[in-house]
C-alpha cells in the first residue's frame, strides 16, 4: 500500500543537517517506505477456476509473501480479458492458449507463461434426464446449445462434429442461456462446463453423454498469458506472480485443505458445498501443479482453434515461452 507523504516545514539548519549528515538513515527508511512492485491480474469470469485460484492466493497472503501486489479484475469473457491485456489494462490474464497465437497476428504482443489445464474438465455434453439420447453419435440432425460462437463450448461442439462424422445444429444461447433452453426443450443437449454441470448432475436436471475431459486428447487448454511488457522489463514480478498463483492451486489440491478449499469454492462461486467437492475433485484437482508446456500440447491447441476457423495463426514456437517456472509459494 502507496502512502501519501506530508509537506513538512523545516529551518534552513535542521533541513541541511537531515539532508547531509543524516543521509545514511533516511535512505533505508526511503527504501522500506517504497510501493511493492505491482501485478494487474485479469480472469474471464466469476465462476470459473482461474478466479478461485487467484481469490485463494490473495486470501492465503500468498501474494504478500513474494513481496508484491496484486490487482484482481474479474472481466465477463475470456474474450474481454485478451482485449484488457492488448490495451495495455492488464499485465497477466488467463485464458486459452490459442488466442495468443490469433492476438499476434493482430499485433497484441503477449506470450503463454504457464500451462493451466490439459483438458476440459468438468464440461459435458448434456441432455435432459428423460432424453433417449446416449451417446454423441445420437446427436445427428439434433440442435445443440453453445455459449456463442469461437467459445470453448463451440471448440467442443465442432470437436464433437469432427469426432463423430456427424452433423448437428450449434445454437448460441449464452452462458445463462444453456440449462433453461435445454429444460424447456428449445434444445435437445448442450455443451455445459463446471460447476454448472455438477449443479444439474446433483439436482437430476439433467444427465451427461460425454465427459469431454475424458475424450478430448491432452492438450494446452488454457494459460497464463503475460505481455512481452511484462516480461521483458519486470520478469521478476510476473516470476513472483506466479509462483503466487501455482501456490493458490497447490492450497487447493492439498488434501489437508480440502474442507477450506471447499468452502472457499462454495463461497466465491456462490454454491452448495456439496456442488463445490463436485468442482473440486472433479476439475480444480486435475489442473496443472507445475506450468509445464510440451510443443505437443500447444500444437493440438492450435488445432482445436481451427476448428472454429481460426485460421489466422501466429507459428506454434511463438505463442509460448518455457522461462518461468512457477515455485508454488507455500
């Protein structure tokens, strides 16, 4: 915390005398009275598990500990966070790996810094529990609900499309759109992702055919993305954040924690606990503990982004950079 400083009065003697002999004893304490280096960190949304990752960090002072500050801002889209860090609102944001590789092409200069998930987990192809749907291949000639257009849930329709030789109508729906539009029929499945679809699953509104963090191959799903900013003038301070970070995902994924990392899930997310163990065990456990990249992994990132007609992409060796390795702060 920045404290603003007084004008003060001083005679002529007593000024020189502070200024001179006394020089010695005012610079360690202009030192400790200097703002810690600061960190704008960027989310996409509320409930998902980058923003329980960095509110853990900020409650366990983990932050503090690696002696810098750190700005939350939680935005209404992966989409709106990317245009945060291009605009130069935000120094490190999550979100997937491809979009930096369609930002460079654009001239938003920014790397992956640290690997966040491997896989979809927790998303699901869902349908009513009454549905004679039971299995992907079923879905031919069917319409089913997405958030939008480019969105992870289309990545995972067009994926399923591919997967299956099948055809199928995509409706966007939005994110508050899916389970309503799947209840009342508009729909006849929907691609849901966590918690949402523990939240069905547990109320038996809704049953699942696929689990896509099971079928999909391994690959980056998501990142840290950091500016070139970032990392070329404070590599230091992005190296603290995240080991600040890692540190928020080793909390969670310690099974000595679990009732906390539950209640915290519980409360940020705005659930049932029981919904929050679902999200927990299910998804937040399985994400990456170490930040690791593989070329493979980003290769097939890319792959999946053309699937949705991204087509414009920056080469693969570009998108990331294997410098910072997060040391989880304990």
């Amino acid at each position: 915390m920045v404290k603003s400083l007084r004008k003060r009065n001083f005679d002529p003697v007593r000024r020189s005398m502070l200024l001179g002999g006394a020089a010695t004893l005012l610079i360690p304490n202009l030192v400790l009275g200097q703002a810690k280096p600061t960190v704008r960190i960027g989310v996409p949304t509320k409930t998902y598990f980058p923003t329980i990752i960095a509110e853990t960090a900020i409650r366990q002072k983990l932050f503090d500990k690696e002696g810098i500050n750190a700005e939350l801002t939680i935005y209404r889209s992966g989409a709106e966070g990317f245009e945060a860090l291009a605009a130069g609102a935000a120094d490190l944001i999550y979100n997937s790996s491809s979009s930096v590789a369609a930002g460079l092409v654009k001239g938003v200069k920014s790397k992956c810094v640290a690997n966040g998930a491997l896989g979809y987990y927790g998303w699901h192809m869902m349908v009513k529990p009454d549905s004679p749907i039971r299995k992907l291949s079923e879905l031919a000639g069917r319409k089913v609900g997405i958030t939008s257009a480019g969105s992870g849930s289309d990545i995972l329709a067009r994926w399923t499309l591919a997967d299956q030789k099948i055809e199928f109508t995509r409706a966007p729906l939005g994110g508050g759109g899916l389970v309503p539009n799947l209840l009342t029929g508009n729909v006849e499945a929907t691609v849901l992702y966590s918690p949402l679809t523990y939240q069905v699953m547990q109320a038996k509104q809704a049953r699942s055919i696929a689990d896509f963090g099971e079928l999909v191959p391994a690959h980056s799903t998501g990142s840290w993305i950091a500016t070139d900013k970032l990392i070329a003038e404070r590599p230091q301070a992005l190296q603290k954040a995240l080991n600040a970070l890692y540190g928020g995902v080793a909390f969670l994924r310690a099974p000595r924690n679990r009732a906390a990392a539950v209640k915290l899930i519980a409360e940020v997310d705005e659930i049932a606990d029981s919904i929050a163990a679902a999200e927990l065990d299910g998804n937040i456990v399985r994400l990456s503990a170490t930040g690791e990249f593989r070329k493979e992994w980003m290769d097939r990132a890319l792959e999946m982004a053309k699937l949705i007609g991204m087509t414009s992409l920056a080469p693969v060796n570009d998108i990331y950079v294997t410098t910072f390795n997060p040391v989880p702060t304990a």
